[in-house]
C-alpha cells in the first residue's frame, strides 16, 4: 500500500463513512428494516445463533475482510479494515450522543428511501478511494474484480440474497421492502459511481486535426487515438480523433474545438469505465 495516497485519501473516506454512518443510525436501525447487509443478516442469524447482533456483524466482517485481503490485495484491506474501525467508532458515538433515536420521517418507506440514497452516495466515495466499509462491499468488490459485474448490481445480487434471509425473521411487509431496498440501494450506487466521475468518449472528424491533437495532448494532458475513415458519400479519406475526456476535460476541448473548427462533426458517448495499465 502507498502510504502517501492512504493519507491523501483520508478525508474523503472520513467523509464516506460518516455519510454511511448517518445513513445507518439515523435511517436504517429506526425502520427496523433488513436490506441486505451484513447487520440485516446478523440479526437474522441472531434468531437462531445465541450471540449478540454486534458480535455476529463483528465475526462476519472478519471473515470477509479476510477475503477481502486475499482476493483484492493490500490496500483494499487495508482501506476497508480503516473505513470499518472509523464506522464503528462514529456509530458509537451517535449511540452515545443519541440514545434512543426514532424515525425521523415516521414512516418506514420514507426511512428506507432516505437511506437508500444516503448511503449509496456513501459507499460510491468510499469505492472510488478503493476502500469499503465491510460487510457486502467486500463481496461486491469481488465479484466486480472478477465477474466484472458492476458494483451497484454486484451490491444487488449478494444483498438480495442475505435480504431474503428475512423471510426467517421478519413480516412479510418487511421482507418485501427489504428486498425492494436492497435492489434500489445497488442502482443508486451505480449512478453515484458513474456521476462522481464521469467520462465521455468524443470522436472528432475535422479539417484542424493536427491543431485538435496537440491540443488533446499539451493542454489537457490526455490521450487520443487516430483512424482513417472514409465517407460513405464521397469516398474521401479522413482522419477520426478519439479521446476519453473527464467533465473539465469535455468542457475545455468543446470550447476549444468550437473556436478552432465550428464545422467539425463530433459524436459523444458516455463511459462507465477506463481500465488501463500507466507507463512507468
């Protein structure tokens, strides 16, 4: 693990497992609902095994931390075993601060929204940092590194089955909406990965390539690949720019192409993901 980015990191983890945290106490623990997560499963198993809720979540997250270590390296382990403690601690402290929370909102499906929104924005800083806050973001990590299943619907799919679970414990109201929950929370991580660091993959046929390219290049310090393409219409050979641009990055050489060549024909399409290999 690189010391220097885990400390560079620090503060947006923080941030992460504060926002999961409030998420957690404020939301989840008042509505009484199981959403798949390791606490929702442990308390399952709470019915059937004669230990505590906190020391059945405290064993699970062991074992999965373990996993974590062995199938995701280091750092990942490292990150989770940080963001796990640090969850803990702020939980503690809202208990200690807090005793006793009820419901904010007064009904179940409004505290299951609320915390479905909440701490997907928490987990999808927390991922983007390449750490977890245990339980089933370790399992989810997993099947994303080698199933490559996005993270939200890897979060569905191993939530969904320790939400079923409930159907041993709970209502079937309960089951229902814990089920139903689980399913949205996995979406809106997808859509808070995706938005926290969006990418657009920008083709570029214009006359001023070579002015593009450098631009692309010298400015904005990123890549670009170039091919030869033929009108269909005229036959003529051109040159395609294509370049994998972030937010500020699309902004700038939209601007820049615009006063460079208004008549360039561009297409612009979303990325979900860029894997790669740096240069040493």
């Amino acid at each position: 693990m690189k010391i220097k980015q885990f400390i560079k990191d620090i503060p947006a983890m923080l941030l992460g497992t504060l926002i999961a945290a409030v998420a957690v106490y404020f939301f989840l623990i008042p509505s009484g609902l199981a959403i798949g997560s390791v606490s929702g499963f442990a308390i399952v198993l709470n019915r059937f095994i004669p230990l505590s809720v906190s020391t059945l979540t405290f064993v699970i997250n062991l074992i999965l931390i373990a996993l974590g270590l062995v199938f995701l390296g280091k750092e990942f382990g490292g990150k989770t075993i940080f963001c796990t403690l640090s969850f803990s601690v702020m939980l503690s402290v809202f208990e200690w601060a807090l005793p006793d929370q009820q419901s904010l909102t007064g009904e179940t499906l409004a505290d299951m929204i609320c915390y479905i929104f909440v701490v997907g924005l928490a987990q999808a800083i927390i991922f983007n940092k390449g750490g977890s806050t245990g339980g089933m973001d370790i399992i989810a990590k997993i099947l994303n590194k080698f199933l490559r299943i996005d993270l939200g619907k890897a979060l569905s799919i191993g939530g969904m089955v320790m939400a079923g679970t409930a159907v041993f414990a709970f209502d079937l109201k309960t089951v229902i909406l814990s089920l139903l929950g689980t399913y949205l929370n996995g979406m809106v991580v997808d859509h808070f990965i995706f938005g926290l660091n969006p990418r657009k993959r920008v083709c570029i046929l214009s006359q001023k390539e070579e002015e593009i390219t450098r631009f692309i290049l010298d400015t904005l310090h990123s890549g670009a690949s170039i091919y030869e393409a033929f009108g269909a219409y005229t036959g003529q050979k051109q040159r395609e720019i294509i370049t994998i641009v972030d937010k500020n990055e699309y902004r700038q050489l939209m601007d820049y192409i615009g006063r460079c060549d208004p008549a360039a024909f561009i297409t612009v399409y979303p990325v979900n993901e860029v894997l790669y290999r740096p240069k040493v």
